[in-house]
C-alpha cells in the first residue's frame, strides 16, 4: 500500500481495517470493499502418522468431550476407532461418560486424569443367576462397552461421590 503524505492518519483509518473473527478467517476492509479471507487452521500434527489412519485423533479435553457428545447423540457410530495423541487433564470440566462403546478405543500410553464421574451413565438390563432381570446404571469413564476393545489407556484419580438409591454399578472405565 503506498501512502502519500497528505494522508492524516483519520483518513488511513476510514480507508483500511482489519478484523479478525477466529483463527481461520480474517476480514479486511479497504476502501468500503470488503474482503475475507480462509487460512487453514494449524494440524495439531504436522507429522501424520500413518498408524493413525481411520481413527478419531483427540489432542484435548475439549476434543475429548466433543466425541464423547457425538458418540452418545448418534453422529458417530459407536463401534468408532478412537485414538488419544495426548495426556488429557479433566480437572475442573463437567464430564459426561460414553454410554455405549463397541469399538476401538487407544489411549496410545496416554493418560486421563481428574475425571469426576457424575451420576449419569449407560442404562443396562442384567440377569442374575436366578434369571432375575433387573435395570442399573452403569457408570465409569465408559458405561457400556460391548464387544469393544479399550488398549493402552491409563485413567489417574477418578472420582464417583454419590448419594443415590438408585441401583447402580461404578467404575473407572
């Protein structure tokens, strides 16, 4: 941009602006034309690994949450293949558990740590062996898992602090 020096800096204002409105868009105005313009968010890794390929690849809590949420309402199938890329630290989050699992689920040597289970989890039906059938909840870090396979995964000071006379089975995972 070639400024000349007859130009206050008002009239430089009034002619260009920028704004910025997230990390992948910037909208820049100049001269009552306005431009915007897409940049691709940073890869959490620019080194992909190929290992890595079909599955869900969570690098936070807040990712973590995320497909939590997406498992539990439909959007991703629960028979899913997820993998942990980092250590997740769940202190001070409201955690809501997977209530059904049936797929892959590598925590990659990783840890999930300060989770606080709340009373909410996957609702069973179970025999007993007298062939009696009753209804609990199920609640850990996953409230059912059926046919799943959950692998290299570390869970660090979880805690279940309830008062209930609701039937219900607690675990970490």
């Amino acid at each position: 941009v070639l400024i000349t020096s007859m130009m206050t800096s008002c009239d430089l204002l009034g002619m260009f602006s920028a704004q910025s409105t997230d990390e992948s868009t910037s909208t820049t105005t100049f001269k009552g034309t306005t431009t915007t313009t897409e940049t691709a968010k940073p890869d959490p890794d620019p080194n992909p690994d190929p290992a890595d390929e079909g599955f869900i690849l969570i690098y936070s809590a807040e990712q973590l949450l995320d497909v939590i949420a997406q498992l539990n309402s439909g959007e991703i199938d629960n028979d899913a293949q997820i993998k942990l890329k980092a250590d997740i630290d769940m202190d001070g989050l409201e955690f809501t558990p997977i209530y059904e699992f049936r797929g892959l689920f590598d925590g990659n040597e990783h840890i999930i740590s300060n989770l606080s289970l709340p009373l909410d989890g996957a609702t069973i039906s179970l025999t007993d062996g007298n062939w009696v059938g009753y209804t609990v909840t199920a609640i850990g870090f996953i409230g059912s898992a059926y046919n799943a396979k959950i692998t290299n995964l570390t869970l660090n000071n979880v805690t279940a602090e309830f008062d209930t006379n609701k039937e219900i089975f607690v675990g970490a995972l």
